[in-house]
C-alpha cells in the first residue's frame, strides 16, 4: 500500500474509534496449537492464518520450526516496526529505512523444572530499533519510536502483564 493509502485507512480508523468513546474492549482472534508430531505444532486462527513451530533438536523437538519464544520476540519486533510505520506514515515522515531487532535471555533451567527458583519465562528483553528518513530530523524519528513503544500492543501486553487463565479440558 501507498502512504496515502495507509494514511486515509488510519485517518479511517481512527475517526471511527474516537466516536466510539469508552466502548469496550472486545474479543482478539484465538490461536490453536494443534500437536503436529513429536514437539511440533501447527497455529490456526478463524481466518485462515498458518504457523508452524516446533522446538529445536537440542530440546528433543525436530528444529522444522521457529520456537515459542522466538515468536514472541518477532511478535514484539513486528508489532513495534507496524506501530513505528503507521505513526510515521500518519505524521507524513517518509520512512527510508526501518529495522527492528529484539532480543532476549532466558534461562531453559526453568522450562526443565531444574531449581525452584528459575523462571522458565525470558527476561531482559530489549529492543534496537534503526531508522532513517531523509525528511525528518534525529529526534522527530526518536519520538516517533518513543511513542510507537508506548503504543504497540505487543510491546504494552509484556509490560502490563495481564491477568492470564488456563481452561483444562480432559478428552
């Protein structure tokens, strides 16, 4: 899409949810891991959406497959880098160039059950973002990253820490 084109359907978008109001927050479409084989995995939404994972060898998966945790820090890389582009594209920055890297470290002590005090969950998540665009001064594009972080709802999701349920259903 054009900037034009991604700027009207923002423009769009955002007009309808401002006169929305303290309208509440609705259902996100679910993700279905479906055991594949072994520790292989395939993810299904209602749309039709495809991913495949699996754990790597070391971890007695086959390795055909991005892992769990490396698809939260592309989630986050992902949904940062779109939030950084519409906010540019909304501002009317051009961007020239956009690389969001995240990376992370965890500690699989935890995911074993190998002491009683090691979280299986990663930690020290940081995010690099490089940026350019010819029409826009250093801190214009700094803001507009300052801002696209508070906003991205991936980036917000890890920070807040939402309330989180498990359903067993024994078949």
């Amino acid at each position: 899409m054009s900037g034009e084109t991604i700027r009207e359907a923002l423009e769009k978008v955002g007009k309808a949810l401002a006169e929305a109001g303290d309208k509440k927050p609705g259902k996100d479409q679910p993700a279905t891991a479906t055991l594949r084989a072994g520790l292989g995995f395939q993810v299904t939404g209602p749309s039709g959406q495809l991913l495949q994972t699996d754990m790597p060898r070391v971890m007695g998966g086959g390795g055909t497959g991005p892992g769990p945790g490396w698809i939260l820090r592309a989630a986050l890389a992902s949904c940062t880098a779109s939030v950084i582009a519409m906010r540019a594209t909304s501002l009317g920055v051009e961007l020239d160039t956009l690389e969001v890297t995240v990376e992370s470290e965890s500690d699989s002590r935890g995911m074993f059950g190998v002491g009683d005090k090691v979280s299986a969950g990663l930690f020290k998540l940081s995010t690099a973002v490089r940026i350019g665009a010819a029409k826009a001064s250093a801190e214009q594009l700094r803001e507009i990253v300052r801002w696209a972080d508070e906003h991205s709802p991936v980036a917000s999701t890890l920070r807040e820490r939402p309330e989180m349920g498990i359903d067993i259903q024994v078949v």
